[in-house]
C-alpha cells in the first residue's frame, strides 16, 4: 500500500504483526471519566499485535487509610488484579499490566525500604521501578492543573538517598520532568550511573504558557544529547499530545490526521534515536491521555509511521526488545 496518502490509513492497521509491549500507560478514574481495563482491553484489541503493557503510576485507587507514605500500595493492588484478570485471558491475548512501575515516596529516603516491599508484595511481583514525578516550572501556566512536584527534587539528598534504594534492589528509575530540567537529569543520572533511568515522554519538551515548541526544539535536543552520553539512560517516544507540548493539535477543528500526528512527532522521535540509539529507545501509547488526538489504533499507526524506513530489526527494538528487556517482560 502507498503511505504517500495516509488519510487512509485512519481505519487500518500498519504492518499489523509488528510485536509491540506498550511501555506506558495509566487506568483510572479521574474528574468524572473513567478509563479502566474495560476500557483499555477495547483498545489494545482494536487491531496492533499488543503482547504486553506496562502499568504506569497516575495515582489512581491509593488507600484512604493507614501510613500516608503506603498510599499508593492502593495502586499496586489494583494493578495486581487487572493482571490477574488478564493473565486468565478476560481480555483477550494480551498481557495487560505485564510490569508496573509505582509511585513512592523517595524522600523517605533508607525508609522508603517499607513501601517498596509493600509495592512489590502487593503487585504480585509485577513492580518493576519507581516514576519519580518531578516535573516543575515557574511558569504555572505549563499545568493549568497545578500539579507540580517541589523544585529541586532531583538533585535533593533525601530524594536521592530513596532512589539509591531503587538502585540497590534492581529497580529502574522512570523520569519524569520538564526539558528545562534535563540538566538536574543529567546530575542525577551521574549519582546513578549503574540504575536504569527512562526519560519519559521524550523528555519533556515544553511549548505552552511562556514557551513555544519552536524556540523549545534546540535547547530540548541539545539537553537530549547531553542525556544520551549516559549509557544508563533509556527513552520513551510518545506522550507529546497535549497542549503542553505546543504542537497545536488542540487548535485544530477536527482531530489531527496520521500523517499530521506523523509529521509533527518525526523531529522528536527520530533525534531520540539518533542519539540513544534503537536498543535504548521504546515507544509508549501514553493513554489515556493521549486520546486527544484520536484512537488507541490511530496513535500506533501515526508511531508507526515516524519509523517507516527504518530496519526490521529496528523496530523490534523500539516496538518491543527494549521495553522487555528493561521492564524484565517474558
């Protein structure tokens, strides 16, 4: 089939044998809608050969009693039976929540110790890292929400002290953060040299409130580069949907085709695996989140389509080989 015209490509699937293990995504029930393993499982049938997922923190069903610091336990339980249910094929052959990455406390430092067994216990073995949720800006216009972490947290003694705890048990360590503080990043990485580190939704890059992707691109690929020097450090292409990233999808009056999601998603992807190479690059589905431009099967294809000319065994790599070599998936 020509890919010269992929508005056709809105109802098909490309190269529908590609192995993938979607690296990162979240279930939940979050300001009035819900997205739960009902939900997901309708997705991950809708066409692409999706062998396994990744369970991502996002905060959903944390306890509402006992210590604070082993609230999001709650999450690992519910992970543990969403895999459960998938590992006796309730929603069909893909193995969904095949790893879980949690949350936890990290300036808890040595004492994070509790929580991480607590996570590894409750999630039936399935728990694999930490995300440690840092992202800030001074510019509150970057999250409209308000969510942000402290400033500094990276390069804070106790959160480090925590995450050399991750590092001492086999843990990876996931990063999220803004691209402006990929050079806390970098410091951060130099502590850890020996724990794995995925950067992700390519690192963050910033195009709202007081910045604009265009002015965003240099100084992003430049902290990228500085980052792929680092052999521990891995990258998760995907998650630029939003608004936050200022790629104008949300300005459009329908949604955003497959090659415009194509177009507008190459520059990232392809400088990510210029400079971290294929076996050190996984993409990720990011939903539901990134459901704002369109279908769970539409978001493959346009992924897809960014790496068209490359190898076979290159895409293996980015589709499947390094997701399951770092989140350990069978």
């Amino acid at each position: 089939m020509s890919i010269q015209n992929h508005s056709e490509t809105e109802g098909i699937v490309l190269e529908p044998d590609l192995p993938i293990i979607d690296s990162h995504h979240h279930l939940w029930i979050r300001d009035g809608k819900q997205y739960l393993q009902d939900e997901f499982a309708r997705d991950v049938s809708s066409g692409h050969n999706i062998l396994a997922t990744v369970f991502v923190e996002c905060g959903a069903m944390y306890r509402s009693s006992g210590p604070s610091a082993l609230f999001p336990v709650g999450e690992a339980e519910f992970v543990a039976g969403v895999a459960a249910m998938s590992d006796r094929g309730h929603f069909g052959r893909s193995n969904i929540c095949a790893a879980f990455v949690g949350a936890a406390d990290l300036t808890l430092g040595d004492a994070v110790d509790d929580v991480l067994g607590a996570l590894e216990q409750a999630s039936a073995g399935r728990l694999r890292g930490i995300r440690g949720a840092v992202a800030w800006d001074a510019d509150k216009q970057v999250n409209p929400r308000g969510r942000f972490a402290e400033s500094g947290l990276l390069l804070d003694p106790k959160f480090q002290a925590g995450a050399a705890r991750l590092n001492a048990k086999g843990l990876v360590y996931d990063a999220w953060q803004y691209h402006p503080q990929l050079p806390e990043l970098c410091s951060f990485v130099d502590r850890f040299a020996h724990m794995p580190v995925v950067i992700n939704h390519c690192g963050g890059p910033l195009g709202s409130g007081s910045y604009s992707a265009a002015d965003t691109f240099e100084p992003w690929k430049a902290h990228m580069i500085e980052l792929a020097r680092r052999p521990n450090t891995i990258v998760k292409l995907g998650g630029m949907s939003g608004a936050r990233c200022g790629l104008g999808f949300e300005r459009l009056k329908t949604q955003p085709t497959v090659s415009e999601l194509a177009a507008a998603w190459r520059p990232y992807i392809e400088t990510c695996i210029e400079q971290f190479g294929p076996a050190r690059c996984m993409f990720e589905s990011n939903f539901p989140p990134d459901n704002v431009v369109g279908s769970y099967r539409k978001l493959w294809n346009a992924l897809k389509l960014t790496v068209m000319g490359y190898s076979d065994s290159e895409k293996r790599q980015l589709f499947h080989d390094t997701a399951a070599r770092v989140y350990h998936i069978s």
